[in-house]
C-alpha cells in the first residue's frame, strides 16, 4: 500500500502520508489513487472538483464550508507549507465545537482529509504557498458559510507568533461565530 493512513481526535478528519519514492533526480509520488485511498480509509469517494489556490505568507482562510451541498475535502500543499484546521460543525457530534489542524507542506507531502459536516481553513506559513484539493460536491456560492477563524469557544490555536495579525478577506473578516453560524444537525 502506498499510503500511510493518521487518525486525528475528529472521527473521519485523517492525515495522508503518500509513499514518496526520490532520488538525486528529485521525487515521484502518487497523489491520489482511488483504489488505494479505498483500501486505506475505507472510504470510496466521488470527487467531482479539483481547484488550485495560491496565497502568499499571513493570508488566512476560513473557516468555510457550504451549508447544502456539503463538500469532502482532500486537501495538500505542493508549494511552501500551510496550517490547515478542520471545525467540527455538527451539532449531534460529540466533538461539535472543536478542531484538529495538521502542517501541510511541499516537504512532507501531506494530505488532510476533511469530510463533509467539518468547516476548513488554512494559514500560510511560507512566503507563498499553492494549496491543492479535490472536492466530493460542486462549489455552490449560495450555500457557502464561515465561522470568524479566531472564535474563542472553538479556540484554534494558529501559528500566529512569526506571522503577526493574519490577512483575511472582507468576508472572513465579517463571518459570525460558531454559536451564530448555520451549522449542520
């Protein structure tokens, strides 16, 4: 198998260690392989969206997720290195209200998967980074939602001492807290 599978305190939120073959010429790895990411998560997915952001050092972003057509996430970074969080965001969950977060980076090849029901956010910790993931549903704007990422009753503890105040987008800016924000049941 060449996938290393870590569980995280949220049930279903897993950190992915793909097998990484390098030499002096440079590296090869798989990124995803649907037959092995099967067999080792136990999950078989349908991703029907790839998308590619790139942000340079300090930029936040989230908390987000979308409210209807909730999305899984299979996330990592191939340039720089990012704090990336999962909120746990349903209400019937015994872990509603808490967070995990993993370092994604170009150097260790990590993958984060954030399933639906979980609200998601990065920090960019290099000078930029190109952050990569597939998506299990649509992007769908009207349905789109955030939580203010520094909610203290969530308290994400963000790598924020060699970063300074994060730069956030008008609307993270402007997103309410966990106990105002539509959450799934």
């Amino acid at each position: 198998m060449s996938l290393n599978v870590i569980r995280t305190p949220l049930e279903g939120v897993l950190i992915l260690e793909p097998k990484v073959f390098g030499d002096a010429r440079g590296f090869f790895l798989e990124s995803y392989n649907r037959r092995d990411f099967a067999a080792a998560t136990g999950l078989n997915l349908d991703f029907v969206q790839d998308n590619h952001s790139r942000s340079r050092r300090g930029v936040l972003r989230g908390l987000h997720y979308q409210i209807k057509q909730p999305q899984g996430k299979l996330v990592r970074v191939v340039r720089g290195a990012v704090f990336d969080v999962a909120v746990d965001i349903r209400r019937s969950s015994p872990t509603f209200g808490r967070w995990t977060g993993a370092e994604l980076s170009e150097e260790n090849q990590r993958q984060f998967w954030i399933p639906p029901g979980f609200a998601h956010g990065f920090l960019v910790l290099t000078d930029t980074a190109d952050f990569l993931y597939k998506a299990t549903d649509w992007y769908a704007p009207e349905h789109e939602r955030g939580i203010a990422w520094n909610d203290p009753a969530i308290g994400v503890e963000w790598p924020l001492d060699a970063i300074g105040e994060p730069l956030l987008s008008d609307k993270d800016r402007a997103a309410p807290l966990l106990a105002q924000a539509e959450v799934f049941d």
